[in-house]
C-alpha cells in the first residue's frame, strides 16, 4: 500500500509540474486580472463584478500583450514585452518550485539551488511559448501591400 501512496505522489508532483509549466505563460494576465478584481471588489463592484473585471482585465492583458508581438517591428522591443511575461513567470517557477524541493531535501543551499533550476526552467518554457503564441511574419505589412 505503501508503494501506491509514492506512485500517487509522484504522479500528484507530475501533474502540478506539467500544469505550472503549461499556465506559467499567463502568470501576467493572472497577476493584472487579480489585482483588477481587488481593485474593483475595494470600490464596491462586489464579489461577481470584481471577478469580471479580474477576467476582463486579464483577457485584456493577454491580448495586448500578444498584439504587441504581433505588430512591433525591432527585436529588442518584442523581447522587452516577452519579458514582461517571462519575469512573473520565473517568479512564480522559483517559488513552486521551492514548495516542493522543502520538503524533499533538508539542505537550505540545495533547496535554492533547485529553486533557481526551476525558475529559469519555466522563464525558458514560457519565453518559447510566449513567442510561438504569434505567427511568424505576423506584421501589419500585408494588410498596406493588399
């Protein structure tokens, strides 16, 4: 019995790896959407308009943000908005990742280290998914030359 109990641990580790890498990419629109719905929740809005603003707020934020690598020409200025999206997802990354190597491993300087392994893991994972979310050669050139 003791056995299944590890398998289903490990599979539970699995699972909530797999599904942070997989939402790791919308860790900004989250972060906007949930400080929308604070703010809206604080003025009044109640508890169902504060949700749809928070999913407004994130949809938009989403949005935006992939518009932006759409239609931006220099590489620098696309990196920067990638960023935007990287950094919270690092963050985030560090952190899950932390909450699970603590209770693997009682060395603090071995817990950093994975911590920080698996903090650029996701910022590497989500820098690639945030940029293939738009298709290559996606530029408003096409719509002046038709």
């Amino acid at each position: 019995m003791i056995v299944f109990a590890i398998l289903g641990s490990l599979a539970a580790i699995g699972v909530l790896c797999w599904l942070l890498f997989t939402l790791a990419v919308f860790a900004l629109p989250a972060f906007i959407g949930v400080s929308a719905g604070i703010w809206a929740h604080e003025t009044g809005a109640g508890l169902l308009g504060a949700i749809v603003i928070g999913a407004v707020g994130a949809v938009i934020a989403l949005g935006v943000g992939q518009l932006l690598l759409a239609i931006l020409r220099p590489a620098w200025l696309k990196l920067l908005v990638a960023l935007a999206f990287v950094a919270p997802a690092a963050i985030a990354g560090f952190h899950a990742t932390h909450g699970i190597v603590k209770h693997t491993m009682p060395s603090e300087t071995w817990q950093l280290v994975f911590s920080v392994i698996g903090a650029i893991a996701v910022a590497v994972t989500t820098f690639i998914r945030v940029t293939s979310l738009t298709p290559p050669g996606s530029t408003s050139r096409g719509v002046a030359n038709a």
